[in-house]
C-alpha cells in the first residue's frame, strides 16, 4: 500500500466513525481513501480550521474521529490544536500533518514537530506503509488514555511510496457517552487555568511512556562503528546506507521526546549522529539532556531531504557513482496544461502590465515565464488581504494597476473574509476568482462550489456571483477566459471603475473528464511568418520548427485562444 492509503486503512481498523478534511499535498490521499469505506463518514471542509473543528466536535460526541492536512494547513488550523490540548477528548482524535521536506509542491519547508512542541499535544512518526496503519490505530488508543489529540506527522516519500501492510478487521468501537463537563470543554480563563495544570501533567506522563514504548526502539549491531538517533523517512535512508556498520535508536513517539533511553544509547559509542529531516529537534533535544557525543545539523543541514546516498556519504564517506550523459538534459518545468483556463487570463494580465496579488493553486504557475504575471504568492487567501493592504499604502495610481487573483477552492478555504475586509473597509481594490469548477492542484477535489461532496454525491452548490454581492461588493461580472478581448475588456473596465469589483473568470478545468474539447487547430505553414506571437502564451502543444509555429495535436484541445492570438490567421 502508499503510506496514504495504509493510513486510511488504519482509520478504518481502529474504529475512527468521522473524518473531516481539507485537501494538500501529500496529504490528500488519506481521506480519498477512507471515502471508500462505507462504514466511516467522511468529508471535505472548506479549510483545515473547519476541519479540524468538525473532528473535534465528532470526538467531545464520543466518536472516534480525524482531520488532515499538510503542514501549511496546519497553521491555518493551529487556534483549535491549541485549545484542544487544554480540552483533551472524549473519543480518541487523530490529527495527519504531512510535511513537504524539499518542497515538492509547497511554499515553504516548515517542520512540523515545532506545533507539536509548542501547542503540547503528543506526536508519532512511522516510517513507512505498515507503521502508517499501525501507529494510527495505537495513536487512537493513546488519543483516550491520555486525554488528548495526537498527531501522526508523515512526509512525502512515506505518504507517497509503498510497502507491504497486513490488513486486519474493522474494531468495533462503540460511541462513547456525552457527558456536560463545562469545566473540561469551555475554555475560559476559569477553567482554563486549571487545565493548563492537567497539560503539563499529561506530558510528564507522557515523558515517562516516550522511555518504554514500543514506539522507540534501538536496533544494536555487534559490528557497529558508531551509533545513530533518527527517525520517520531518514530512518529508512540510514538502514539502507549503513546496515550493520551503525546501531539506531529509531523515534517513533517524537513528541515528547525520551531522555534516559537516549542517554543510556549514547552512552554506548564515542560518537552519535541525529539524521533527522528539516530542523535539528532531536539534536537540540539531546543536547538539552546532557547528551554531548552528539551530531547531526553541522553535518546534513537543515534545508531538504536526505537520502540514502547523503548518509553514506556524511557518515562513511562512501560518495556513489552514478551514470551521466554528455549532453544536459533540458529542464521540464511545471506549466499550466494545455487548454488550460487560467492561460487566458494571464496572458491579458501580462499584456497590461498589471501587478499581480496571487494565490495558492495550479494558476500559481502563471508567475513562471513566459507569462510571469504574478507578483505575490504568500499563503491561502493571502491574494484578496494583501491587495487591500497594498492599494492602502500606495492609494489610487496603484488601484488602477493591481488586481488579486484566487482560485474558487481557495476563495472558500480563506480567501472570503479577505474580500469582506476590502468590502468592509473600502478599497477600489479588484479581485479575480479563477473559477474552474474543481480544486486543481491536488488532483481534482470537490468543494463548496462545485454542487458535489467527496464522494460525489450532490450538494449545496454556493453561488459566487450571489456570495460576493452579499459580501457587500456591487460589480460582479463572469468572464470567459477563453475570449481574450472579453478578458481584457473586463479587466479595463474593473480597474477603471471607483468602487471594489470582481471578475469570475469561469471556465472548466481542461483535464476534467466531463469537459468536452474541440478539435484540435493546426498551423498553416504557408501563412505562418515566425512571428512567436503564439508562443507567448506559454501553451505545451506549440513550439516552432524550422521558423513556424506547430501545433501537437495530441496535446492541444482546441481552446481557441491561440487563434485568438495570430492576427494574420495562420491558425485554423
């Protein structure tokens, strides 16, 4: 099984009755899966704060119950994880975080383990398939004996590769009885005070579990030259690099973390690395227990992955050789699909020189060349809040000249009280809501808009064009990304006006299987003058040969907008 779809399976077994959830790579795929079984409700919230509301009002019912999320989802849902540690549970709760080392499809590379620390909520990290399913089902059973949410971090290369899990029946975990505590679930500084005292004696306790559980363990080897503290993927990458030159004590339980079993490992070897992922934790948490024969950050960095190469390349100084070519391989960048909606609206957004407030989605790709039409890519939402930020520091000339764009999926998730805020407080800002009827970027989700839920089924469909209106904003218009004269018109019009606007940019993702396509266009060569006019536009089906434009047929779905674009008609 992927780590993902093992995880899932580990809700399944354990009971778990509720799952709320916000899509982000490479989470997405635990809740996809747990969709699957019949036995288990499962949803996509609007964001990961939701998300995490929903599982927490599921576990004070007395379900057992789970959100996940990325690791940047897990900022947005950080007011509730926070609290939560002081409430604790009725029925266990599981929290997925999923961090992104090497910054594969995210903006940022945080670590994790730093929320666990701060908010004092327990942590567990597997290290491949089958310790995804089995440390779900334990982390439930801690979940109620200690009172508290746990999460179970992964990563990438475990939420996205495979090995062997043996599967077990659904537990049957009866629904827990509801009891009105005020003084455990209203938190208020009366009450909260007191559970403020419960949290850190929970994690005292917790400190003492973290030195017998089967979650850590030490692997020694007769032939070991060194000693070696890791845990999650890097402890894959140091059992392959090493084998038997090393003994490993492996972290499961990474918050709270064990001082005596730790000792008592390094005080085997004259030397001990900490091969861990991002930030030196461990390393520092070793340090801060007198553990002094230890390294590990002066070594791997903070800033990546490692690999099994890495490893044996830092600590035996064995550096693999490995096939070249003579030739560079050229670089293959991500770029937007052909066909692709927000192509369009980029390119007229380009051709007007208008800065660009963007968000977090597949239409971030309209900031890479040869469109590069976008200034600003922060977080989810940060479009909307960051042009009313921007047009209140430079006033009028820049409100004339700056727009956010976002997504549909990410205008639910954070991006409408952004657009209240404009509303609200009044700047001639314009905003652009990429609508494409699906969330793109981690591989087709259902959302608010969409007038579907996770399993497809239909349901509430928001109306955007009567949800900006009632925000309080008046000139709402739907534009077609595929009429370029349309787009700019529209873009003209807003940005001259003298009030807050928004462009709906609607038009349905390319990759979509509903979506019906034109036939493909062609070029004709005779009337192509080479001017790359067309090229402008960034489209994968057309490149230039032999000084004219072509146009791969098995790529391009007729969308038009090159037509559009050759004014002397070469394009047919």
């Amino acid at each position: 099984m992927l780590g993902n779809e093992a995880f899932a399976r580990g809700l399944y077994e354990a009971g778990c009755r509720v799952v709320s959830s916000y899509p982000g790579t490479p989470s997405t795929e635990i809740t996809e899966e747990i969709a699957k079984y019949e036995e288990v409700y499962a949803e996509w919230a609007p964001n990961e704060k939701v998300a995490m509301e929903t599982a927490f009002g599921a576990s004070i019912a007395g379900a057992r119950s789970f959100c996940g999320m990325k690791h940047v989802g897990l900022n947005v849902a950080a007011d509730p994880l926070y609290t939560a540690a002081y409430t604790g549970v009725n029925a266990g709760m599981v929290i997925a975080v999923a961090d992104d080392q090497g910054m594969h499809s995210s903006q940022n590379e945080q670590d994790s383990r730093h929320h666990a620390i701060a908010s004092k909520v327990p942590m567990v990290e597997p290290s491949d398939s089958a310790e995804c399913k089995d440390f779900v089902k334990l982390a439930f059973e801690l979940s109620e004996r200690f009172d508290a949410p746990f999460i179970v971090r992964t990563s990438t290369r475990v939420a996205h590769s495979q090995s062997a899990v043996e599967v077990e029946p659904r537990a049957d975990i009866p629904l827990k009885e509801y009891v009105k505590t005020p003084a455990k679930y209203v938190m208020m500084p009366a009450y909260a005070k007191a559970r403020h005292v419960f949290v850190e004696d929970r994690m005292a306790k917790l400190r003492e579990y973290a030195e017998t559980t089967p979650l850590n363990r030490v692997e020694l080897s007769g032939k070991a030259e060194f000693g070696v503290i890791t845990s999650g993927a890097a402890y894959q990458y140091v059992k392959e690099a090493l084998g038997d030159k090393a003994s490993v004590l492996k972290l499961g339980l990474v918050n709270p973390l064990p001082a005596k079993l730790i000792r008592d490992f390094a005080a085997k070897y004259a030397k001990v690395y900490v091969v861990e992922e991002l930030d030196g934790i461990i390393e520092e948490h070793c340090r801060n227990i007198g553990v002094t024969n230890v390294e590990g950050k002066a070594i791997f960095g903070n800033i990546g992955e490692i690999s099994q190469s890495v490893v044996a390349e830092k600590l035996l100084g064995v550096k693999k050789d490995y096939a070249t070519l003579d030739e560079a391989i050229p670089v293959r960048p991500p770029v937007m699909c052909a066909g692709c909606p927000h192509r369009g609206l980029f390119y007229c957004l380009k051709k007007l020189g208008v800065t660009v407030l963007g968000d977090i989605g597949c239409y971030t790709l309209g900031a890479a060349a040869p469109l590069q039409a976008m200034d600003t890519t922060i977080c989810m939402g940060a479009s909307i809040s960051g042009l009313h930020g921007f047009n209140k520091a430079r006033g009028a000339e820049a409100e004339r000249r700056s727009v956010a764009v976002i997504g549909d999926s990410t205008f639910m998730h954070s991006g409408m009280t952004g657009l209240v805020n404009v509303a609200y407080n009044a700047s001639n800002s314009t905003t652009i809501i990429l609508d494409n009827s699906i969330t793109g970027m981690t591989g087709h989700q259902q959302n608010p808009t969409t007038g579907k839920n996770l399993k497809g089924d239909p349901a509430a469909a928001v109306d955007l064009v009567a949800l900006c209106k009632a925000i309080g904003i008046k000139r709402v218009r739907v534009t077609d990304p595929y009429k370029l004269a349309e787009t700019e018109a529209a873009i003209k019009e807003e940005l001259a006006a003298d009030e807050p606007s928004v462009i709906i940019s609607r038009r349905p993702c390319a990759l979509l299987k509903y979506v019906k396509h034109n036939a493909p266009v062609k070029v004709d060569t005779a009337k192509c003058v080479g001017c790359k006019m067309c090229m402008k536009l960034g489209c994968p089906a057309i490149s230039m040969k032999e000084g004219r434009a072509h146009i791969d047929h098995t790529l391009c779905v007729g969308c038009g907008i090159c037509q559009e674009q050759c004014k002397i008609g070469a394009i047919k």
